[in-house]
C-alpha cells in the first residue's frame, strides 16, 4: 500500500486530536519497514502491538475530550472506536496462533478506516471542541 499523505483536509481544528492522527498515520506509513518481509507473524508482531496500543490511548484520550465537552453523539463515536479496538484485539490473537498477516492487508485496513473515520466522525468532534473551548 502506497504511503497515506497527511492532507490539510484531515485536521479537526484541535491539536490535541491532530497531533495523534497525524502519529498514528506515520506509523502505518512505517511498518512495512518494521516487519520484516512485511508479514507479520508470532515473532514479528510488535508493530502491530504498537500500534494498537497507540489506538487505544488515542481513543481514551479522544473519549476523554468527548466527554468534557458533551459531544452529542459520544455513544455512537466510541461504538466505532470499540468496533477497531475488537479487530485489533483478532487480528493479535490469530498472529499469536500462528497466522501470517501482510502488512498490506494491515495498512489498507487501518488507512482506509482512520481517513474515513477522521472525515466522517473526528472532523464533528473537532467543530464542537471549537465551538465549545474557543
């Protein structure tokens, strides 16, 4: 999969959302050179691990603002952060017994569904951030 291109489009407004996308981004963008061969196996998953770690204190830290500000549709927003914490949660079971995972199928994953994520739901949560906290 080719590099994901952080684009001005992509930014909430908030830094404190921001700076963690734009991480999260540079680290799919890294990990085919992480994982040898780019196939993640039982020796190999500490990329993986990383970055599903990342995921999961960004969306703490995420729901945490969430919260602070009263978004709306809080419920709905970590309902979709639940549903990526619960693939993680798979695909690091089925690397741990055995499977082979590309970093292609990882990164294409995961690209897909941040920008989608970022354009759809981060960018809401960023105009009410704004609204709310000036």
């Amino acid at each position: 999969m080719a590099d994901i291109e952080w684009l001005d489009k992509y930014n909430t407004g908030v830094e404190r959302i921001d700076g963690r996308l734009k991480k999260f981004v540079e680290m799919l963008n890294q990990l085919p050179a992480k994982v040898p061969g780019g196939i993640i196996t039982k020796d190999a998953s500490e990329p993986l691990l990383e970055l599903s770690k990342f995921a999961r204190e960004s969306f703490e830290d995420e729901e945490a603002l969430m919260q602070d500000i009263d978004f709306p549709d809080y419920t709905e927003h970590k309902g979709e952060h639940s549903a990526l914490r619960q693939w993680f949660v798979k695909k690091i079971v089925e690397v741990k017994g055995g499977k082979k995972l590309g970093t292609d199928e990882v990164s294409g994953y995961l690209g897909k569904w941040l920008i989608d994520h970022i354009l759809k739901e981060d960018k809401r949560v960023g105009q009410a951030a704004t609204s709310k906290m000036g």
